[in-house]
C-alpha cells in the first residue's frame, strides 16, 4: 500500500489490486451502507485463449480445450457463479 497525496487515501500495489473478495450479497451490503442502490448484477468468466494455446502448444487441442472451458463457464454464469462480478449501482436520492 502507497498513500496518495491527491486523493488523501491509501491505493494499493498494482501487485495488490484484484485481492478483495465478494460475494453478490456483500457487494451488494457494502454499497447500499454507502448509499447506493443496485440497478444490476451479473458475473462474468472468460479465457484466455492465447494462454491456452501456448501453455498446450497444439492449436487443434488448445481450442477444444478452450471450447470446453468456455461452455463450463457459461453454466456457471447461468447460476451467478462467475469469475468477476460485473455491478450497476446509483446513488440513492434524498
């Protein structure tokens, strides 16, 4: 952690950020105690295919490893089980 004088706070690490864990309830918790409303929630999960074919080394393989992957994700995305919550909130009006 840095503090930064512009801002008046701390900002992590390029190394720290990605780290804080939610569940789509807390995210939700969080942000309604700072006054905000949510208007959508979804998750999201991807691959990188570049990542696979070079980590296989087989391009035919890789993509069907990939094709695989993708279509497993999906279901979990079904069910709001992603990788990375994907968040709409407002500001409440008073």
């Amino acid at each position: 952690m840095r503090e930064d004088s512009s801002t008046g706070g701390i900002v992590p690490n390029a190394t720290q950020e990605g780290k804080s864990f939610f569940s789509q309830p807390g995210l939700v918790r969080l942000f309604e105690r700072c006054g905000f409303e949510p208007v959508w929630l979804t998750t999201v999960s991807k691959v990188n295919r570049g990542r696979i074919e070079g980590a296989v080394g087989v391009p035919g393989l890789a993509h069907a490893i990939w094709g695989w992957l993708y279509v497993a994700l999906s279901l979990f995305e079904l069910f709001g089980r992603g990788m990375v919550i994907n968040a709409h909130f407002r500001a409440v009006k008073t």
